[in-house]
C-alpha cells in the first residue's frame, strides 16, 4: 500500500499529464472520470489527480525528513536515561514531562509562526517535540534491560556503555520504537495536513493535502469531491503506516 | 597452590543498606569454592562485588596478587566472568548464539575469524550442544542448554575465574547433575577456579572442595568440604546442614 503511494509519488512527474499548478480557468470544477482529467479539476481548473500525486511527494518527504531526527535523538537519548538510571533519567524525564503537559498543537502552531510558515517550519517544529515520544518508549525499555543478565554479562566482558546501548539493547529497543515511528508518522502526517488546513502550514501554490482540503471545503455542496478526495489520502496514508509497523513488529518479534 | 582469588574485609551496601560486612576467602587454582547461606545472605551481593558490577564500601579483591580498581580494565574484566541463575535472560535474545561468542572472543581476545569459528565449534561440542547451535537464537534452546551456552560464553574468553550463581537452581534434577559434571570436568581440564554459589546443600557436597558460609553478610565459616560436612564448626552451619532433607 505505502509502496505504491511511494511509488506513484516518486513518478509523478512522469504519470501526470499536467502541472499541478496550471490553472485552466475554462475547465473549472470537472467532475471526476472526465475526459482528460481522472480525478476531475478543482475551481481553478487544476488537474486533481496531477494535485494529490505532487502533493503527495511534498507531504511524504517533509514528514520524513521531520521524523529521521526526532526518531534516532530520541531513541538514543532515551536509552541513555533508562541505561544509566538514576540523574540522566531524572533530567530526561523532566524534560519530556513538561513538553508532553505541553498541547501539541499550540506548541506547533507558535513555533510554525516563529519560523514562518512553510515546509522548514514544520520540520524545525517537529524536531524540537518529536523527539520526546520515542525517549519515552526507548527509556522505559532500557530501564528494564539494564538489571537484565545479559546486560550484566556485557558489562563483565568489558564493552563500552556505548557498545552496549548500541549493539545490545538498541536491537532489542527497535522492534516497539519503529511501531512508534509508524504511528507517530501518521500522526505527524494529520498535523502536516492540518498545519496546512489552517493555512499555516505548507503555503499555496504548492500542492499540499491539507490546503485541498480546506480549498475544496467552500463547495462542499457542489463538488464534495475536492475534499474527499485529499481527506481519503490522508486516511490511505495513516491505514499504510499503521500496517508496516504491524508487520515489522510481527517480524521482529522471538 | 597458588591463590587466584583474594577477597578482603569487603563492606558493601546497596540503596543505603550494608549487605556484605567484613568479607574475606580466597580460591586457589583447581578450585571449586562452595559459597552457601540462606536468601538474603549476601552471596549475590559478594558475586557482583568481585566482578565489579557493584562498587565495595571498602575492602580490596585481588586477583593473583594484584588489587582490582574501581574501573577495570578489558583483560581484567575478561579474566572473572560470570553464570548467572536465570537462564531465560542471560543471553540476548537478538543475536545468534555464534555472534555471541565470536563478539566475546574477538573483542577479549582479539582473535581472527577462522580461529574464532574454531573455537565456537570446539566449545560448543565440549558443552554437548546441537551441532547447529552457533545458527540459532536463544529462545529455540532449553533452560538447560542456555546455561551450558552461558558457560560456554564464560569460558570462550579463557577466564582465570568463574563465578557461578545458582546455575543449576532452575534445572530439573537429571539436567543440572549434568551440568554439575560439566562444570567438574572443565574445572579439571583448564584448571580453572570457580566460585559456585548456592543453597544447595546436596550441590555443594557433590561438586566442591571448600566450602564457605555465609551468613548476614559475613562468611561466619570455611573450611574442606569433608570437613564442613563432617562437623561443621558453627552452630549455624550444623543448623545448614540439619535442614537437609535425607534420602
């Protein structure tokens, strides 16, 4: 499923016959499966189909590039609190308490105004909260490997701290924190669209989910198309993500 | 013989409790020392205290005559290794039983590939395992495999030292006397020293040469097995040994 949404992202510009910003003012509000337009056209006459596929490419690739940070600081950070116990965890859990006591999207939204909106304030935003969802999860796994026998017998074999954070526990710390990233994608993917819903998110022309969304919504009544179209992107999109963390986890798991 | 293991006047204490006081016994080469007492004794705490898993209030551990600091160094933290009690959670569940060894001996010995394949293969044979042992992971193995992979591992870093925690506790009976004779014939054939821990008294009679009795966190006892089982010289050591159910 994510394979082919990938796939039809990174071709786009070969399937698509128009471009996704080309306005055609006298081929408005086209249905779907009309001739030469798939998906039909939005109000300004933009090929829908063209739209959802390069929006596509921007969405997948922001909320890639605002996850690989996030997910490798914070899985490593976290492991480091629960490995080490004691101060580190003390100061890691009080960072991630008072960020996680914080409302996501106002701390979203004020960051998205501080940097501007745009492709790099959702990734600067994400980076800076993103983070504390997989310290979380990492921590308390860790925490409970550290006593574990074979960490013991690591220790007494003379590996580094680092060595062992790495190369014993992370494998066993992988499993729970990819199913984290699945989900967490998801989720980041919804605050993108809905970034972008609100008009602060990724800026128009640019074709974006979420800007469809909310564009299509004034003629809901007449062309319900323009939004349901994008809105069932997102849900394809989510449904996809949450099944490879699922089978990822069935795989790792002995 | 000479001394492998010297352990004086160890104070321990863990979360703010003194759990070892006063602790003193040394192993000698070919030597199986018998560390026994009831739950709570301290024998556990004496184990983590000479491999350096747990830092001593004070007191020292020498090892052939040289005092072990604080922070150890590779050979000296390859030279005293560990079995532990449990053998579901002694090794890691994600690497093949291969690459456990070979990371224990490549990183400890420093030894090249076909040497380490070598020696996996020989040790793995020497434990009686499956041929294919070294391609699998630990959970397809038993309880009483993993503890004679756990040994294995133990030994693959040529140890002066072994420190067994009740490695046969969770076996069943014909199983663990199995490994007892294991434990008993590698003892003879590397000469090795080997401090086995445990409340078995049956164990301990069967497999040691000395014993020694701890109680409250002080050895209050040691002497020859013969001699401990014999008479032993505290009340609480005849107490021990009362408690022994006979067959």
């Amino acid at each position: 499923m994510m394979g082919l949404l990938i796939l039809l992202a990174l071709t786009a510009p070969y399937i698509c016959r128009y471009d996704p910003m080309a306005q055609d003012l006298y081929a408005t509000l086209k249905k779907p499966m009309t001739e030469g337009h798939l998906l039909g056209t939005d109000q300004l006459g933009r090929d829908i189909l063209s739209r959802i596929l390069y929006a596509a490419r921007t969405d997948l690739s922001v909320m890639a590039a605002a996850e690989v940070f996030p997910f490798f600081a914070g899985t490593f950070i976290g492991m480091a609190a629960g490995y080490f116990g004691g101060r580190a965890d003390a100061v890691i859990s009080l960072i991630t308490d008072t960020f996680i006591a914080f409302p996501y999207y106002l701390l979203v939204i004020v960051v998205a105004f501080m940097t501007g909106a745009g492709i790099h304030g959702i990734i600067v935003t994400f980076m800076i909260v993103g983070w504390l969802v997989y310290a979380r999860v990492a921590k308390a796994l860790a925490a409970s490997f550290r006593n574990t026998e074979w960490v013991e017998a690591a220790k007494l074999l003379g590996y580094s701290d680092l060595r062992i954070i790495a190369f014993e526990i992370f494998p066993n710390v992988l499993p729970q924190v990819v199913v984290v990233l699945m989900t967490d994608m998801a989720a980041l993917l919804v605050s993108i669209v809905t970034l972008g819903y609100l008009g602060i998110g990724i800026s128009p022309p640019t074709p974006d989910w979420g800007s469809m969304i909310s564009e299509g919504q004034s003629l809901i009544n007449t062309a319900p198309y323009l939004s349901l179209i994008p809105g069932f992107m997102v849900v394809y999109t989510g449904i996809a993500l949450s099944l490879i963390g699922d089978g990822l986890a069935d795989r790792w798991r002995r | 013989m000479k001394n492998v293991l010297n352990v004086k006047n160890i104070y321990a204490s863990i979360g703010g409790k003194q759990i070892l006081k006063d602790v003193c016994f040394d192993i000698s080469e070919n030597e199986i020392l018998g560390l026994v007492g009831g739950s709570g004794s301290g024998k556990s705490t004496a184990a983590k205290v000479i491999t350096g898993l747990l830092k001593p209030d004070s007191g020292s551990i020498e090892l052939y005559g040289r005092k072990l600091s604080g922070k150890r160094s590779r050979k000296e933290c390859g030279s005293i290794q560990m079995v532990f009690q449990n053998p579901e959670s002694s090794l890691n569940p994600k690497y093949k039983i291969g690459k456990i060894l070979a990371d224990a001996m490549s990183f400890q010995l420093r030894l090249s590939r076909e040497e380490i394949a070598k020696r996996s293969a020989d040790l793995i044979r020497r434990m009686e395992l499956p041929e294919d042992t070294l391609y699998r992971y630990p959970g397809s193995f038993s309880g009483g495999q993993k503890q004679r992979i756990a040994l294995a591992r133990a030994l693959s870093v040529e140890p002066d030292l072994i420190i067994a925690d009740e490695p046969t506790s969770s076996l069943d009976v014909s199983v663990q006397l199995r490994m007892l004779d294991l434990i008993k014939e590698i003892k003879e054939e590397r000469g090795l020293s080997i401090l086995f821990i445990s409340h078995d008294l049956g164990v301990i009679n069967y497999l040691c040469d000395r014993v020694a009795v701890m109680k409250d966190g002080r050895i209050i006892e040691t002497g020859d097995r013969g001699s401990f089982f014999e008479a032993p010289k505290t009340e609480y050591g005849r107490e021990l040994l009362s408690s022994v159910p006979r067959i």
